[in-house]
C-alpha cells in the first residue's frame, strides 16, 4: 500500500471525529481493507458491506435502481449507510436511565457520515458502455457526490480496482479532514497522479438536509418527523426516525429496550401526563424486566381540528414542558395510530381509554370489520403494544379491564393495563384551557 494512503488513513484514524458505514457494490471493496490495515480502524469503522449481487443492492435500497451504476445508485446507498451508522452509534451510545432519547440521537447522528458505491470497472466478458465509478458520501450537513469516468482499455481490472477504492478514499477524506490540511493536499495530489489524460473527478454538493422549522409548517415535504426545543435545536427526522425505534437485527428476540412513546396534542402538557408516562415507564422496567426511552410526541397535524401553527406549538404546546433539554419531545406530522406506528416501528405507545376504545371500534375504520382486523394485525407485525392508562368517562374512573370486552380475539396481548391503584389523577388539559379563560 502506498505510503501516501497509509498517512491519509492513519490522519482519518487519529482525527476520530467520525466513524462510518461503507456499503460498496463491488469496485472499490479494497479500500476497506486499506482502512483496516492500519491501527485505529475501530475508531473509523462501525461496518463495512459488498451488496455485490443486484439482488443484494436492491435489499439495501428498498427498491430496484433504474441504473445500478449512477450517482442516483451512489447517493441511495450512502443514505442507507447513514441510517445504519447513525443505528450502531446511537444503540452503543444511549444509557435510557439518565439520557434523552431524541438528543441523544442527534448527537450521534453528527458524528458518522455514510459512504456508499457503485462502479463499472474491467471485466472477462464484453461488456458496452463505460467504466466509471460514483461514491455519495452522507451526513448530517448534506450530501456529496464523486464521479470518475476511467479511459477504457487504458488498465487492468486490478488498476481499475484500485482507482475506484482511492476515489473513495478521497471522497471519505475531504468529509472529515479539515480543509487545507498538509495530509489532506498530499493526497490529493498522489490522486491526481493516478488521473491519465481527459479523466477528471466531477464533483457535486446535493441539497443538505438541513432543518427548517417554517418549512416543516407551511409546506408538505418527506418529512414526517421534527426534533425541536426552545434553544432553537432544530433537526428534520425524514426515514431516520425509524433509527430511533430500529431494533438489532440479529437480536429481536432478545430485545430489552422499549422505546415508550405518548402522544397527544399537550395542549398543556401537565402533571397527569408526565405521570401517567412515568408509571407506564416504572410498570414497563418491573413487569417485563426492560429498560425504558420515554418520548412525547406532539402532533401538529389533526384529522378533525386541522393544523397547528408554529407559534400555537411554541408558545402554548412545547412552553409547557418542563425541561426540553432533559424530556425529549418530537413533532410529528402523522394523525393516526396506524401510520404512527409505522413511523415508530416497535414503539410502545401511552396512551388513555378513550384510545382504546377507538382502535377497536370499526366505525374509524369505514364500518368493516376486516378493516379493524387488519389494522391490529399491522400493529401486531410492527410489534406496537398500547400501556393503558385510566381516566374519568361519563363521571366514572375507567380502565382497560371496563373496555376489555371490545377488543376482538386474539389482540388483547396489544394492550397492557395501568391500574386505577397504579394511577389515578383527575386532571386534564381542557380542565386547565378553562381555568385559564375565567
């Protein structure tokens, strides 16, 4: 390996500031050996992946490119990189005893970048069109993209094999070493040696996924998901939401986290919710023997009240928690039990009887009944559960076990009952909007 590669690689090791997944197709897998050849590769490396197979990319994409080797190809898997980096830093780093859930993951999230790629390079069959490679490198502050189209016929497979893993070793080097940096132009220039006559790197910057609380507001955008507080920390959570709630692979059935989440409107959020979220949470830990993540998440969007602007959400909605440096709160852009539990695939929600009695009611779901059945299905395969909390209805203190009649066969597994003795506190955020208006 060249001495120039060696010192670049041992600079990314050394510097530490971020580690990365690398999903390569195929071309350019040398370069994960380069990284991992030289001591400190733990503090780089969280994974490495060769999708090489069409089959095997298309399982990390999600769907099936309509060209497999493209910048389109390169930024898909750097994002799917993303996600899984942020994923194996963030489970290594959460404590759930002492540390916000939604904080803690954007922490994490600034620390990792994903690299992907994909790439056409010599082979033992005639094969048309170009050799050529594209590498997406994505963070927290945006995306980028290198693309190198290499002289056909000018080098060998193995020549070819490692142009493109020094192309991704420059793409992982410009993301996190400081510009202007000695290694950095060193490097630099060996790559430009390795450049024959009328090749040249193409360089892109794709839109950053940056946030923008008033965009989150007024407009639709793939955004589901929106980490905010009062300091004015803002982070959009498009697909990475799913992070959040993403259980190990290799673990499922050994899980003993629980991501606990209580929606509402928290129009005040008050004592009877911090309450009834820590009984649900204490109820979780002794019960089942898990530890537990507590996240609210207030809904901006109501199927029946319409939306809620940003200053209602400031100064009346997130005001009223207590500490949002220490309660992690989401905003959320999705009205239904259904889709939330897609967006938090494996959460336990809080929530009170009046919602019970809603999701196993078929009239919120077109009068079928197959309709009703097959949403607790989707639940069921997401592995939602419900932990129930009492409340007053028509002047009587109700719990699961007065509503448990209605839940059909077969799905009273989904819903986990808090005793009017666990807890009880007649309070409610109308009771206080009408206290206030006297």
């Amino acid at each position: 390996m060249n001495q120039t590669i060696t010192n670049i690689i041992q600079h990314i090791h050394q510097n530490g500031k971020r580690k990365l997944v690398l999903f390569c197709t195929g071309a350019g897998s040398t370069c994960s050996s380069w990284l991992l050849s030289v001591s400190g590769a733990s503090r780089t490396i969280l994974e490495s992946t060769v999708p090489y197979s069409y089959k095997a990319t298309e399982h990390i994409l999600g769907s099936l490119p309509k060209n497999f080797v493209s910048t389109e190809t390169a930024i898909g898997l750097a994002k799917k990189a993303y996600d899984r980096a942020i994923y194996l830093n963030f489970q290594t780093a959460l404590n759930p005893s002492n540390e916000s859930i939604v904080g803690t993951f954007v922490e994490r999230a600034q620390e990792v970048i994903g690299v992907g790629c994909t790439a056409a390079i010599v082979t033992d069959r005639d094969r048309k069109g170009k050799n050529h490679a594209y590498v997406g490198v994505y963070s927290n502050s945006g995306c980028s993209t290198f693309e190198l189209v290499m002289n056909k016929g000018f080098r060998s497979r193995q020549e070819e094999e490692n142009m493109v893993s020094s192309l991704i070793l420059k793409a992982i080097a410009q993301s996190v070493v400081e510009v202007g940096s000695p290694i950095l132009t060193e490097y630099e220039e060996h790559f430009k040696s390795l450049l024959v006559e009328e090749e040249s790197v193409v360089t892109h910057i794709h839109e950053e996924p940056g946030a923008n609380i008033q965009t989150f507001f007024s407009q639709p955008t793939k955004t589901s998901a929106l980490y905010y507080n009062l300091n004015g920390k803002v982070v959009e959570l498009g697909d990475e939401v799913n992070v959040l709630f993403e259980r190990s692979r290799s673990q499922d059935a050994n899980d003993d986290f629980v991501r606990l989440v209580y929606s509402g409107s928290f129009n005040p959020a008050h004592d009877a919710h911090f309450l009834l979220m820590k009984t649900a949470a204490k109820i979780i830990e002794e019960r089942y023997n898990k530890k537990v993540a507590c996240l609210y998440d207030l809904g901006i969007k109501n199927a029946d009240k319409g939306d809620l602007d940003i200053d209602v959400v400031k100064s009346q909605r997130l005001s009223s928690f207590p500490n949002l440096d220490e309660v992690s709160v989401l905003l959320t852009r999705v009205p239904l039990f259904l889709n939330k539990a897609k967006l938090f695939p494996s959460a336990w929600f809080v929530v009170g009887i009046d919602t019970v009695v809603r999701l196993v009611d078929k009239k919120y779901y077109n009068n079928s009944e197959s309709d009703l059945i097959d949403a607790l299905a989707t639940f069921l395969s997401l592995r939602t559960k419900f932990v129930v909390g009492g409340r007053v209805v028509d002047q009587k203190f109700q719990t699961l076990s007065d509503v448990k009649h209605m839940i059909p066969r077969g799905f009273e597994n989904l819903f986990i009952e808090v005793t009017e003795d666990e807890f009880r506190l007649d309070l409610s955020s109308t009771e206080i909007r009408n206290k206030r208006s006297i």
